[in-house]
C-alpha cells in the first residue's frame, strides 16, 4: 500500500509539474536561432537605410502578418486577455522588438556584425544567473563549466574582431549600442519567459501573434520620426529591397523564429532558455562568412567549437540534475 500511495503521488507531481523536453526544446531552439540570425544580415542588405527604418519597417510587416492570423481566434482571445497582459505585451514588445532592433541595427552598421554578436553572446551568461535563483533551478556551480565556455568563445569573436581594423569613433558607438542591445534584449528574455510561465490560457504561438500586433502599433507611432528626420533620397530598386527584407526578417524572424522561441521556452528551464540564443550567435556569424565569402579564421573556428561545447556542457548539466 505505501508503495502504491508513493506511485499516486509521484504520478500527480508529474502532472501538475511543467513538462521539460530537452530535446525538442533545444531542436526549437536552434531553429529560432537560425531564423534570427538572418536579422544580422538584413542592415547589410539596405545600408542606405536608417536603424530606426529598419525597425519600422519589420515591425510594420510583422504587425500586418500578426493581424492577419490572429483574426480568427480574436473573439476568444479579446475576452481572454487581462490588462495585466496587454501591459506586459506593451513593454515587452518595446524592449524585445523596436528598441533592440534599432540599437542592434546601429551596432551592426557602426561596429560590424562580429562585434555585435561578441556582445549579444553574452545573453546567455546573464540570463543563465538570473535563471539559476529560480526555485528548483539548476545550481550555478553546476553551469559554471558551459558559463566559461560561452565567456571563451565570445572572447574569441571579439579578440578577431578587434583585429580588424575600423574607425575608432565607429567601434565605440557601435560597442555602446550593443551593449545597450544586450541589456533590452536580456530583459525581454526573462520576462517573456516568465509570463510565458504564467499563462495557461494562452498558447505560446498566440502570444508571439499578439506581441506582433502591439509592436506594429508602436511602428505606426514611429513612422513619422523614421522618415521625416533623414533627407536621404532611395531608388525605386531600393524601396523594393527594403520591402523584400522588411516582410521577409518580418515572417521569418518575428513569426516563425519568436514561434519557436516561445515553444522553447514552455520546453526549457529559464537556466537552459539562456543558452538557446548561442544558436543566433553561431547562425549570425555562419550568414557572416557566406556574405562576405570567406573561411572562418582560426579564432572564429575556436569560437564555434567552445560555444558549441557551452550548450552541450548545459544540457549535460541538467541531464545529471
């Protein structure tokens, strides 16, 4: 009988516990890190254009896709969803989406896609500590390994970034707003996570749809600003790139890549969720190489090696755990 009191119970802890599929999660992972590395790519594409329009532009596209299939589940959802979190919706789409996009953008143009990603590689570091003091989280000093080979390989990115040479002005600003990028970027991490973890009436899908219609409505407030304050004068062929990209970061980033991220993050604990953004840093600098076709050099090839060991150390540690 006390056998069979202890299956009941062991059984209803199973239940009522979240379910955590490493596996899956860490699939869905690299697949949203794959999607957005393709942002890292997209300053490349239209230079002529500003940040600021960058970000209203995806934004604007990201909007009217969201728009568009959440309309069906609207008279559901509408009577759903609390104040508490359209206000949630609000700020995360400002710190997670406008503001990170711009100051990512800026980063790339000013200081080159391999120092913005040393910087975003980062994440993982910061949101695995806040993760760790979680109740039932995975003990730092177990993370401590995979810590100091994500710190290693984005030590190596940045050391071949500094042996490039470009404008000091240029690497300082662009140093600062990828700084800045991290901290948005960080916060949206963690906060999504956790409203994530709260909502049960929502699905992780429909809440990537309804950050996209708040962020859509920010772009519109930021058209103006956008275009108004910069003279610069773009060819038809231009508009037309700027377009291209703008839909395509837009469905491929913001839609299916923040689709995936948040699936991950129903799947993963927020001590592993951290390390999933290593994927973005690797796919960003993979898209690096074929643009500017050419071979990783040595450096960069160390990089790839100790991030890659970093996330396997990370799933080994909550393995054991």
């Amino acid at each position: 009988m006390l056998h069979e009191g202890e299956n009941i119970v062991s059984a209803t802890k199973t239940l009522l516990a979240p379910p955590r599929q490493i596996p899956l999660g860490v699939l869905c992972g690299a697949g949203a890190g794959a999607l957005w590395g393709l942002v890292f790519l997209a300053p490349e594409l239209v230079g002529t254009f500003t940040p600021m329009q960058l970000a209203v532009g995806r934004y604007l596209a990201y909007g009217v896709i969201a728009c568009v299939l959440i309309a069906p589940r609207w008279p559901v959802l509408s009577r759903t969803v609390t104040r508490q979190d359209w206000q949630a919706l609000f700020w995360l789409s400002l710190l997670g989406n406008i503001l990170y996009y711009i100051l990512l953008s800026m980063a790339v143009q000013l200081g080159g896609i391999a120092l913005t990603s040393l910087i975003a590689g980062f994440l993982p570091v910061i949101v695995t500590v806040v993760g760790s003091r979680e109740a039932d989280a995975v003990s730092l000093k177990q993370l401590v390994p995979s810590l100091i080979l994500c710190g290693a390989g984005m030590l190596c990115i940045g050391s071949q970034a500094i042996l490039v040479a470009t404008p000091a002005g240029s690497s300082i600003t662009g140093l600062f707003c990828a700084f800045a990028a991290l901290a948005s970027w960080s916060a949206y991490v963690v906060w999504n996570s956790r409203c994530l973890g709260r909502l049960h009436h929502i699905s992780g899908h429909e809440w990537n749809l309804l950050t996209g219609v708040v962020t859509g409505a920010q772009a519109v407030l930021l058209v103006p600003v956008a275009w108004l304050l910069t003279n610069i004068h773009h060819t038809a062929q231009g508009w037309e790139r700027f377009i291209s990209v703008s839909v395509g970061i837009a469905f491929l980033a913001s839609i299916c890549g923040n689709a995936l991220w948040n699936r991950m993050s129903r799947l993963l604990p927020l001590t592993m969720v951290g390390q999933m953004i290593l994927f973005e840093t690797l796919f960003a600098l993979l898209y690096g190489f074929l643009w500017e076709q050419r071979t990783p050099r040595p450096l960069e090839v160390m990089a790839f090696l100790l991030v890659v060991s970093s996330v396997l150390s990370c799933i080994a540690a909550h393995r054991k755990a």
